[in-house]
C-alpha cells in the first residue's frame, strides 16, 4: 500500500512540475523577439500572458468536468495540450499561429494548476495532506527553476529551439498513465452506488479563492519588477535577475519539505507565518545594497510563497464537501491567475504615489501589503485554532 501511495504520489507531482509553466520560455524572449523583429515588445510578452488569461477561463470550467470526467482523463489531455501547445511552436514561422498554440498550452498549465492539489485532496487526508501540499509546491518550483534554467540555454542555440523546453511534460505523460489511478468522477460513482451524489457548493471557499487573489496582486511583485530594480540600483545584471530567480525557486523547493511539520505545529497559524516571511523578504529587497542581499531576500521569499500556497491549498480542500473540492481548488486557481495579470496594474501607480524609484517602491509597497494580510490571517488563526482547540475537548 505504502509503494502504491508513492507511486501516485509521484504521478501527482510529475504534474506538479508545470504548474509554472507560463514562465518556461521567460528567458528566452528576447531572442524570440529578436527573429519576430517587427512585432513590437508588448506582443512578445504576449507569449506569457495569453496563457495566463486561458488559465483564468479554462480553470472553473476544468473544476466542474470533474464531476462527470475522470480526473486521470482530465490529466492526460491537459499534459497533451501542454507538449502540443508548447512544442508546436518551435516549427512556426507565423507569431499569430504561435500566439494560438501559446493558448492550447495555456489550457495545459491550467490543467496542471487545477489538477495536482484536486488530485493531493482525493488521494491523502489530514497531516498527510498537509505533507503532500507543501511537497507538490516543492515540485511546482523545481519545475519552474529547471525549465527557466534550460529554456535560457536553449534559447542560446537558437529562438525556436526555446520551446522544446516543454518536453519535459513527457515525464508527466509516462508518470500519470503508469501510476495515476482511474477514479471514476462523483456523479459517476453517486450514481452507481444508487444514491444521489453530493452538492457541489464552493461557499465555504470564497474567503480562500479571495486571498488567493488579494496575495497574488503583490506575489507577482518579485518576478514582474526584481529585474528592473537590479539595473535601478546598479547592484547586478541580467544574469544576476536570473540567478535571483533561481534562488527563489529553491527556496520555495526546500520549503516544500517542512510545510508539513509547520502545519502541524503551527497550524491555522501557518498562514501569517508565510505572509510574514514575504514581508521580510520584500523589505530586504527593496533596501539592498548588493546582490547577496537580493539573493538573501529571493530565498526568503521562497519560503513563503510555498507557506501561503499550500495553506491556502489546504484550507480550501478543507473548507468543502468532498465533491466540492475540485471547483473549489479551480476558482482558487482562477483567482491565482487574475491577481497576477492585474498585480502591475494595481502596484505601479501606488509605487509611484512613494517616488519616481518605482521598481523599489513596487516591493515597499508588496511588503506593506502583505503586512496587512499577515495580521488579518495571525488573528484569524489564532481564533480558529482555539475554536479547534476547544471543539476537541468537548469531543473528549
């Protein structure tokens, strides 16, 4: 039993690995843009939000094929559409045509975004959740920093070239159809044992699906404005953005290892810890005088972007009827993407409000924020653990 929950644990986070996805070819645009020399900047950039505004869309409706599609189906064809829409590219000379295949990869990462923490709340329960949450976002970053890393390579033999960097969605591919179980869907299964099966209602998740939104708004502050606050502060180069970002890749990987033992010590709790963690992280940023401390910072804020992800994964699994968690992990998913698209839009005219050092500014203002979300979610904490607390002695 141990052995097959390994090997479906591991199905899970081959899955995992593209959760980041969207970023895969980051390093790589500027030479893309480079060949498409008369498709201006903000199109180039396209190839990285049109996949992020597909996931916003693909995302609820992906939660609700639950119920009537198995979900190891739902799987397959997401990984298919990430390796078909990521690598179909690579033989095109045509930006439009890329810029249709970017969207069929976009319902791939929403897939993949959508899936693995449905796929971590029907398989494990309790504590092991909790483990296998934090583990999946271990996964999620060791997928990002390998495909940012290899797409930058690359990216170096040749712009088309770049997207192959999607191959490696052929683990995901071997990995869920050898070891990730058919399951048949609710309503399916509702219906066979000949009762009706249960209401989906995501009420008890919109608190969740909202913070999910509200910390993405200024989570994205890091990979949207750390570049440009290198080169405002003359601490480092392009490269140096790159080895920051790989930092906080491995940050968010280790991280993923102790969520488990946080959680359980912690608890509700867990939660303001990550937001704390992202405030020191932005602050050491945004104060740096040299890129070891952009470094430092990076790192931090690696942690707790696996600490605020997977709490809120694990509070929203556990905020729902079991038919209910796979919306519920969906609009969470969906409100994940719509915080990010619009994070520049909310952070640059408030950074502008402090001084013209808008890429500094941009992580006072993150850190402020996150401040904010940190004491709402300590004292939310603190009195849902004694409501725990003391429903447990009752029980006793």
């Amino acid at each position: 039993m141990e052995q097959s929950k390994g090997m479906v644990k591991l199905a899970i986070f081959s899955v995992g690995i593209l959760m980041m996805g969207a970023m895969a070819i980051a390093s790589g645009l500027a030479v893309i843009g480079q060949h498409f020399s008369d498709v201006p900047q903000t199109s180039i950039q396209l190839l990285i939000t049109i996949p992020c505004l597909v996931i916003i869309v693909a995302t609820p409706i992906i939660g609700k094929l639950q119920e009537y599609v198995p979900i190891k189906t739902l799987v397959l064809v997401g990984v298919l559409c990430f390796l078909v829409g990521g690598i179909v590219p690579a033989f095109m000379n045509s930006f439009s045509a890329i810029l249709v295949m970017r969207a069929i990869f976009g319902f791939g990462v929403a897939a993949a975004q959508a899936l693995s923490p449905a796929m971590v709340a029907a398989n494990f329960e309790g504590d092991e959740r909790a483990n296998v949450m934090g583990q999946l976002t271990s996964a999620q970053m060791l997928g990002c920093a390998a495909m940012v890393l290899i797409s930058g390579y690359l990216a170096m033999m040749g712009w088309n070239m770049t997207f192959f960097v999607h191959l490696i969605a052929l683990i995901s591919l071997i990995c869920v159809a050898a070891w990730l179980p058919n399951v048949k869907p609710m309503r399916a299964a509702g219906g066979q044992e000949g009762k009706a099966p249960e209401k989906v209602n995501v009420a008890g998740a919109y608190g969740w699906i909202f913070t999910m939104f509200a910390y993405f708004i200024s989570g994205m502050i890091l990979a949207t404005y750390l570049a440009f606050l290198i080169s405002e502060k003359n601490v480092g180069t392009a490269a140096d953005a790159g080895q920051a970002t790989m930092i906080f890749a491995i940050g968010g990987f280790l991280m993923g290892f102790v969520f488990g033992k946080l959680m359980q010590a912690a608890k509700n709790i867990s939660l303001a810890i990550g937001f704390f963690m992202g405030v020191l992280s932005y602050l050491i940023i945004a104060y740096a005088s040299n890129i070891f401390m952009v470094y430092v910072g990076s790192l931090i804020y690696g942690f707790a972007v696996t600490t605020i992800f997977a709490s809120i994964m694990v509070g929203t699994s556990s905020s729902v009827n079991p038919a209910s968690v796979p919306m519920a992990i969906s609009l969470v998913t969906a409100g994940q993407n719509l915080g990010s698209f619009l994070c520049p839009y909310f952070i640059t005219p408030l950074a502008a409000m402090l001084g013209s050092n808008i890429n500094t500014n941009a992580f006072i203002v993150g850190a402020i924020h996150f401040a904010i979300m940190g004491l709402i979610a300590f004292f939310w904490g603190v009195s849902k653990n004694a409501k725990t607390k003391a429903s447990l002695k009752v029980d006793a």
